[in-house]
C-alpha cells in the first residue's frame, strides 16, 4: 500500500475504503474501539461505586471485565457488536444502583429520552459525536464510513467508533457530575407530548459549559507523552486510525486511569 498522505486526502479515504471492507483490518480497528470503551466503562463504574454508601456496583465491573477478555479473543466484528451490546445493558443496568428513584431511570433510552438522565445523555453524545465527524474529516477521513458501526444514510459511522472509548469519559462524567453535585434537579427538565424528556434553556446552558471544561481538560496521550486536551486527543486519535488504516501501526485506544 502507499503511505498515508501519500496522494492527498481523496486518496487517504481509499485506503480507508479499502481497510473497511478488508476483514482482518475492519476487525482490528473495530476491537480497539470495543476494549477501549468498556475498559473506560469498568472505570466510570469503579468511581460510581466509590461515591455510594454501599458499594453495589462490583458485579457488573466484574462482568464487563469478562467481555472485555471475550472481546480481545473474538475473530468477528459481529461478534464484537454483540459484546459491546451485552457491556452497555450491563453498564447502564449497573446506573440504576447509582442514582436515586427521582430522576426515573430504567436504562437507555435514545429516541426519544424519556427521563433526564437519558436527555443529557443524548444531548452529549450528539455533541461528541459532532466533534467526532470533524475530528475524521481533518484527518482526512470519510467519517460515514466506519469499522465498528455500520453504515447507514444519515449515521457518521466513523465518528461514531471514534467517540465511542470517549462516551463514559467525558459524557457520562459530566452527566454524572452534575447530578452528584446537585448542580441540576429533576424539576430543570420538560417533557412533551410524544413523552420525550427535554432540558430547559438554563439547565442546557449548564450541561455545555461543563461539557466545554471537560474537553478542554488536560491529559497525557499515549504516543507522545505530551499534555494535550481531550478535544485535541480525540483529533489524535483520528489521525492514529487515518494510519492504520492506511497500513501503519495498529490504532490503540485512550483509557482512562
């Protein structure tokens, strides 16, 4: 294969192009993005259980450390999806333990949101993903065109594996934040007659500038060693997955410690 950049940009999506529809290569990207976020769902579980009275939240650490070892094995991207699937209903689940009865929780819900915890996260996550189509397409990247996620008319497949190690990291903690500092309250949400809950104009403005701060935080990044931002590592980590897809060294993902 020629190097990445080697033609410009139109010929860095080729390669990316051809990477996806290659299964050993498809297979090694899309596992990154798997181990890297249930690992960084194992740690977000692991500071949640810190905060209660009584730690209840080691059984689904312990089960999403086993899919994270079933997914280091596993020779297939539906495979991966799968356990991806099964840590997510083991992630969220474990939620309900953390927060209290008011704020109506009874697991993911995306569309539409049907309590505030699930509107905030919605709302990040369309957010970060946003930040993940730009993060792709200064690497050069086609962000539809994705390793892990299928793609679909309308859905940036790419940017949604890019952000995926990034989800508990900097969404769920800023959700989870705010709720254990009372900086939001059941009551600063909405809801709307197709039964979607929605955040008043003040408890948005709230979530995004706690949102900005952690992007904007700092953090060592793996390659480098150097101080960067998260929003400029998820730009890194773009350009990790430009060059292994492009043939270079494998993509690793950002855990969180």
């Amino acid at each position: 294969r020629l190097q990445l950049g080697e033609r410009g940009r139109e010929f860095d999506k080729r390669l990316q192009y051809e990477a996806a529809a290659t299964p050993g290569d498809c297979l090694r990207l899309a596992r990154a993005f798997v181990l890297g976020k249930l690992q960084n769902q194992r740690v977000m579980l692991q500071r949640l259980d810190r905060k209660m009275a009584e730690p209840l939240l080691g059984p689904a650490i312990r089960r999403i450390d086993r899919l994270r070892t079933d997914a280091s094995d596993t020779g297939s991207v539906v495979e991966l999806r799968g356990l991806e699937g099964a840590a997510a209903r083991d992630y969220f689940g474990a939620v309900s333990d953390f927060l209290a009865p008011e704020w109506g929780w009874k697991g993911r819900v995306r569309r539409p949101p049907t309590d505030p915890v699930n509107a905030m996260m919605s709302f990040g996550y369309t957010l970060l993903a946003a930040e993940g189509v730009s993060a792709a397409e200064i690497a050069g990247l086609d962000p539809d065109i994705g390793f892990l996620h299928l793609p679909h008319p309308g859905r940036p497949s790419l940017a949604l594996d890019l952000i995926e190690e990034l989800r508990p990291v900097i969404v769920d903690s800023v959700v989870f934040g705010l709720i254990g500092r009372q900086q939001v309250h059941p009551d600063d949400f909405e809801y709307v007659d197709d039964g979607a809950c929605r955040m008043s104009k003040a408890t948005r403005d709230v979530f995004v500038t706690y949102y900005e701060k952690r992007m904007l935080q700092l953090v060592t990044y793996r390659d480098t060693g150097r101080r960067v931002s998260y929003r400029t590592a998820l730009h890194l980590q773009a350009r990790s997955v430009a060059k292994a897809a492009a043939g270079g060294d494998g993509h690793v993902a950002m855990l969180w410690k």
